[in-house]
C-alpha cells in the first residue's frame, strides 16, 4: 500500500502545481518513504498535457542536464 502527504508546494503555473510530497510504501516487513515532486492539477484536459510532458522528458532520458522521471502514476482525487 502507498500513502502520500503533500508537504509543501515548489512551483505554481498557468495549469498546474508542483508539492514536495512524501509517499510512504508498506509492506508486512517495512515501510520505505521517498520525497518526490508531485504534480497536480484540477484541469479537465491534465491527464493528456501530463502524458504529453512524460513522452517528451524519455526523449532525454540520462540527459545530466534535465531532471529526470523515475516513476509516474495517474491518479484521481475526489475533494
């Protein structure tokens, strides 16, 4: 199961809001926690403009100079 916590917002846009999150993985052993960026947006068209970033940013993937995606997960918030 993984949890999220919004912990503080990076950046604001014209379409979206970038939070510095922590998602909290468990498992019956352990939990893991990692500190990600998160995006977020309440636009209808959100979920084909953030595929549209995802396929651009594999094209310069292991690219030093550009922060890199390691995961993605589509999610819908209801509230």
């Amino acid at each position: 199961m993984v949890e999220w916590t919004k912990l503080g917002i990076l950046g604001k846009g014209s379409y979206s809001t970038i939070y510095l999150a922590s998602l909290v993985f468990s498992t019956k052993q352990d939990s893991n926690v990692l500190i990600v960026a998160m995006k977020s947006s309440s636009l209808p068209f959100a979920v084909a403009s953030m595929q549209k970033e995802r396929n651009i940013l594999e094209l310069f993937m292991r690219c030093e100079e550009i922060i890199q995606c390691y995961f993605h997960q589509y999610a819908f918030q209801r509230g």
